[in-house]
C-alpha cells in the first residue's frame, strides 16, 4: 500500500509539474505572438505613413505640374488666337507683313515658353514669324499643315513633337486654322513650345534618383517624360499602367504602378487638365520612398528579434530545470515514441510491395472496396486495369531471377507514375501481375489510359530473348462498374471482368488491351452493373 500511494503522489506531482511547463510556454508564447503582433502593426502603420506623405506630395506635384502646362498652352492657345484674328484682318503687303513680324516677336520674348511663332499661307509657304533674321520655310509637308487644310474646323491643336527646322530643337506644335472670308483654307497660325521648358522645370523637382514625371495628350502622345529619351517622344502610351489607371479611376487619382519602360515601381499622382485635355503625371520611386521605412524595420526587428531570443532563452531554462525532474517519464515517452514510429513505419510496410515499391495486394483490395464504397454515393463509375507481364516465366528461366526481379521493378516504373490525383491507386497484384484503380473514370477513358500504360512498358526496351518482339511488353484487360451495386460483390465481379479481358487479350496475341464484354454483367448483374465496349465505343 505505501508503494502505491507513493506511486500516485509522484504521478500527480508530475502532472502537476507539466502543468506547471504548460503554463510557462503558454505565457512565453502568447507575449511573444502579442510582440510580434504588436511590432507588424507598428511597421506597417509606418510603411502606410510613409507611403500617404509620398502620395501627398506627388499629388501636389502632379496639380502644380498640371496647373504650369494648362497655363503654358492656355498661353499659347491666346497668342495663336490673336495672331489668327490679325493675320485674317490685315493684307499681305510687305509693310503688313513687317507689322506682323515685328509682333510676333514681342509676343514671343514675353512668352519665354515659346520657342516660335509663324505664320503660312495656304500653300506652306511662311508669311511672317518670331525669327530674327527671318527665314523662307515651307512647311506644307508638316502634320499639323495637312490636318488643318483638310479639317474645317478652327480649333486649337496640340501635335505630335517634332524637331523645329529653324533650331533642331524639340517643340510641341500648336497651331491653327486661317480661312479666306467664304471660309477657304488660308494657311496656318502656328506656336512652337519648346521641350526643354518643361525638361527645365521637371528637373528642378524634388523626386529622387528614380523618380519621373510625364506630359501626354489625352490619347496618350506623349510629349515629354523625365528623364528625357528622345526615341519615346511623340510614342503611344495610351496601353501603359498610368493611362490604364486613368481610365479606371477618373481625371485624377494615386496608385503604385511598375512602368513599361524601365520596369521600375513607382507611386503615381496623375492629373487632367480641362482645356486643353492633357495627362500630368508624377512618380517617386516605391524603393527610395521606402528606404528610410526599410532601415527604420530593420532596427525594429534586430530589438524584436533580441526580446524574443531573451524570452527563449528565459523559458529554455525553467523548462530545463523542470525537464531534469521529469527525466525518468521523458525517457519513456520517447521510448515510446520510437515504438510508435516503429509501428508506423511497419504498417507503412505492410501496405507496400516490397519489391517494386508498388502498393501491395492487400492495399489494392482495401482501396478497390473504399472506392467502390465512394462510388454509390457519388454515382461515378469506377474502372480497373489488370495488366501481366507477356511471356515472363520465358524471360525468369531465361535470365534468372534477379534479373526477373529488375524487369518487374521496370514495369512497376513505368506504371506508377501514372496515378495523379485522389481515387486512382498502382498496384502489385501478384507475380507479374499489376493491377491500376481509376475512380471516376469510365470503360473508354480506361481502355485509353492502359493502351497508353502498355505503350510506356514497351517503351522501357527490356530486352527479352524469349519474346517475339525482343522487348518486355504487357497485355491488359479492362473493365468498368457504374452504381448501383453491393460493393463487396462487385470487387470480385469487377476483378473477375478485367481478368477475363485479360485473358482474352493473352489469347489475341498479347502486347494488347482488352475491354470488358457485356457476356461479363450477366454473373453479376443483380448488383454489379459492369460496363463493356472497347476504346472509343
């Protein structure tokens, strides 16, 4: 008796003991999920932060942009339109034209932006300009010409950019239309606005090493982007992530976008001016927004990192002082874990071939009972290939039987790489012979599959002396069982069709497949419903 009350004292100290441990890895745990919980939260509230002041400050960027390029074409859109009013009132005399002259060129030294002002008549040919000395240009082979001699219509245009012939700069032409007074096509107004204008401003921002902006119609030509490449102005960009999103959100809006043209991602503030329609957009780049955020994270979670180590190392030590108490029940518990593996690992054995690696004769039938079991309730046909190895006790007396060994564990190969999802099982029947479960597959697809599973088996070129064709080759029967059906009858009624069809297919010839025929429902057809035809009926 005081043997067994000492034995229940130690066991309820023990449990005591490992609840005691309990306690302590819960505690230990719990604050460090609400440290890590706690810390992510914190990081990613800084991330947010860091991203809205960028946002902030690209979407100012993107109006005042927006706002500077409105009044640089608003400007040129009112010297176009004063020019057209004069040159439609005033004569063409040389006297008129030097008046002409002499005003185009105050109002381009008044508008800095502008690079020039001309005037043409109808044939091309310049009538008067800004430029000093003044030159003699036809530029009825321009873009902007062509439109307006072919266009009615008096509004302003904004064109593709193009090289001016009197500088080789970079201009956006802005131009338009002079009618004769019955409304003829008279020539052309036309402002040049020079590109390094807004490459002068743009580069005076703030946006970092990978940071750009852009200037584009509505259609999406894009006049400018920063840093300048020549070989993208005037390009389509109407495709890209920034017109993409604008069509999606509207005339204004931020998103974090990668650009097409140098794949880097970037926080986008896009704008639309009014009149005349263009897209504003500036972007900082993701990384270089979030460098500080990044060195600032990593600070963070070195200190992270460093409490949690400490609250594990604090923890490791009581536990270890509670664990040396315990030593004797650790010891068998681990004992006991290694029978448990042990037995696991003998009843992984007792469901595998142990030859070709193939599941065996006794998880073939479990497997072929379950799915059929499966199938009444799904209603989903269930087929069953039998396969065996042609001519092989030949090839065993022949070559002897480890090398009949080796051939077996080739065919295995080279059928079970075929099960490919839930419901479908390879196995080693017996002997030579293989046996494949296809849940939910019907008797055509089958006969496919085991004329394509013979195939692979030939492919294999075991050589075979004693063979016809010198190669190992296999002859398989198939048949299918669709619900209703007593599962435990149809196993053996399923087993016995395909073992015929496999007869069958020996007695063709072998190296062939054999579909079930409908002579095989009639030993079962109270409760067995097998299906029969071959492949493709």
């Amino acid at each position: 008796m005081p043997d067994a009350h000492q034995a229940d004292r130690l066991s309820t100290l023990s449990a005591k003991k490992t609840h005691v441990a309990l306690r302590v890895v819960v505690a230990a745990t719990l604050f460090s999920l609400v440290a890590i919980a706690a810390t992510a939260w914190g990081v990613w509230a800084l991330r947010e932060s860091a991203l809205q002041r960028a946002a902030v400050a690209t979407t100012n960027m993107a109006r005042a942009l927006a706002f500077q390029a409105d009044t640089a074409f608003r400007s040129a859109d009112l010297a176009l339109e004063d020019m057209v009013e004069r040159a439609e009132a005033n004569d063409r005399s040389s006297t008129g034209s030097e008046r002409m002259q002499a005003h185009l060129r105050l109002m381009a030294r008044k508008a800095w932006f502008l690079h020039d002002l001309f005037i043409y008549d109808e044939h091309g040919t310049l009538l008067a300009s800004s430029l000093e000395p003044p030159i003699e240009a036809d530029n009825s082979d321009r873009a902007y010409f062509r439109y307006h001699k072919l266009n009615p219509d008096r509004d302003t245009r904004i064109g593709t950019p193009i090289r001016s012939r009197s500088s080789g700069l970079w201009v956006v032409p802005v131009s338009r239309r002079l009618q004769h007074p019955d409304a003829s096509f008279a020539g052309v107004a036309l402002a040049t606005l020079r590109i390094d204008f807004f490459e002068d401003i743009y580069d005076e921002l703030n946006l970092g090493e990978h940071g750009t902006v852009l200037l584009a119609l509505e259609d999406g030509t894009l006049l400018y982007r920063r840093p300048l490449q020549e070989q993208l102005v005037g390009t389509n960009i109407s495709e890209g992530p920034v017109f993409q999103t604008y069509r999606k959100l509207g005339p204004d809006g931020t998103a974090m976008l990668t650009a097409r043209v140098d794949g880097v991602e970037r926080l986008y503030s896009y704008r639309r001016t009014s009149a005349p329609p263009l897209i504003v957009a500036a972007g900082v780049s993701s990384e270089e927004t979030l460098e500080e955020w990044h060195r600032l994270a990593v600070v963070i979670a070195i200190v992270l990192v460093s409490v949690l180590a400490l609250i594990g190392y604090l923890t490791r030590r009581l536990l270890r002082q509670l664990a040396i108490r315990d030593l004797l029940e650790e010891g068998l518990r681990n004992k006991t874990s290694e029978l448990q593996q042990a037995n696991a690992e003998l009843s992984a054995m007792a469901w595998k071939d142990g030859l070709t690696g193939l599941a065996n004769r006794r998880a073939f039938d479990d497997f072929l009972h379950r799915e059929l079991r499966r199938a009444t309730r799904s209603g989903a046909p269930v087929s069953l290939i039998l396969l065996d190895v042609d001519y092989f006790k030949r090839y065993n007396d022949s070559e002897g039987h480890a090398a009949g060994d080796e051939c077996l564990r080739r065919v295995a190969g080279a059928l079970g790489g075929h099960p490919a999802r839930a419901g479908e099982l390879a196995a080693r029947y017996g002997g030579e012979e293989f046996a494949v479960v296809l849940s939910g597959t019907d008797l055509a697809h089958a006969a496919v599959l085991a004329d394509r599973l013979r195939l692979q088996v030939a492919a294999c070129a075991i050589a075979h002396p004693q063979h016809p064709e010198g190669v190992v080759t296999v002859s398989a029967g198939v048949a299918c069982v669709r619900p209703p059906y007593e599962p435990a009858a149809c196993a053996l009624a399923l087993i016995e069709a395909a073992d015929a069809m496999l007869y069958a297919a020996k007695q063709a010839g072998r190296n062939r497949v054999s579909p079930a025929p409908e002579s095989v429902a009639a030993g079962a057809a109270a409760t067995s419903p097998l299906t029969n035809g071959a492949p493709g009926a």
